[in-house]
C-alpha cells in the first residue's frame, strides 16, 4: 500500500462517521486537529462544504486551515427569508 493511500485510511479511520453529516471527503477536511501528524497532508475534498454542514460540527470557517476553507459555500438564503430581511430592513428605515 503506498503512503498516500495509507494516510487516507488512517484518516478515515480516525474521522469518518457514516451516520453523521457529510461525505467521508468533507468530514476529513473539516478536521481541526491541527496535532495530528497528518494534518497537513491529510486528503482534501474538491467538493463544496456547506456552511450548514459546518454549524452540524459546531465549527466556524475561521476553525478550518486554509486548505478547506475556501471550500466553504455560503448559506443559501430562501426567498421567504430574503423578503423578511428586505421588510424589516425597510421598516427600521421608517422609524
């Protein structure tokens, strides 16, 4: 077994829960122990890790390293909340 392939076991040994949230691939790179050896070399998704899947693990994108932060996407706004925004924004205007 090469070492890459080992590294990726040994993290999805370590992290991976197949009944939590997220893929195996997302879960391993919102991994936050920055002690481990692997760390930095762990493997790292290409998919998008939503901002709700961050507030699933309690975790913030500042907690991510920089390799999985600019996965994050935004939360999506539904149209119902974007129109109770735009109101109250309107009536703070008002008073």
């Amino acid at each position: 077994m090469s070492l890459r392939k080992r590294i990726n076991a040994n993290c999805k040994k370590c992290i991976y829960d197949q009944l939590d949230s997220g893929t195996c691939a997302q879960q391993i790179a919102c991994c936050i122990n920055s002690e481990c050896d692997f760390h930095e070399i762990r493997p790292i998704t290409t998919s998008k890790i939503p901002m709700e899947l961050l507030a699933r693990y309690r975790l913030s994108p500042e907690d991510l390293d920089h390799r999985a932060r600019v996965l994050v996407t935004p939360r999506k706004i539904s149209s119902g909340e974007g129109q109770n925004d735009l109101l109250a924004r309107q009536r703070s205007k008002l008073c």
